[in-house]
C-alpha cells in the first residue's frame, strides 16, 4: 500500500466512525508529540535495565492478563 492509498484508506476508516470517545482518541494519537530519542551510553542503559527490575521485584507491572482486561474497553 502506498501513501496515497493510505491515506484514503484512513480518511474512509475515520468517516465510519459514529462514536465521539473514539474519534477523540484517534485524535489525542495524532497530536502526540514527536518525541526525539536520545542516544543512551552503556551506563544509562544499564542503569534503565536495572531500574525496570526494580520495580518487577516490587510489583510495579501489569500483566498480560489485565492488559488484555484492560485492552477490551479501548
């Protein structure tokens, strides 16, 4: 599919939508802000790895199972 293409494929999938929460949702989507991501070294990786087990060991995730859970009502 090529841009073209895919932008009127988008433009018929948006026409077809009757429901507010969902036409707002795609529009906070498109104004998310373009987020330029920095280059980590070694040691700020790290750092983020060790982090991240961190909050695993104390719970701080959500499992699949909620995530599917969660994911119904989108």
């Amino acid at each position: 599919m090529n841009v073209a293409e895919l932008k009127t494929h988008l433009h018929q999938e948006i026409e077809s939508i009757n429901n507010l929460e969902q036409l707002e949702e795609i529009l906070a989507m498109l104004n998310v802000p373009k987020v330029r991501f920095e280059k980590m070294s070694l040691e700020e990786y790290a750092e983020a790895i060790d982090e991240a087990r961190k909050q695993i060991k104390q719970g701080q995730f959500t499992s699949v199972e909620d995530l599917e859970k969660e994911s119904e009502s989108w």
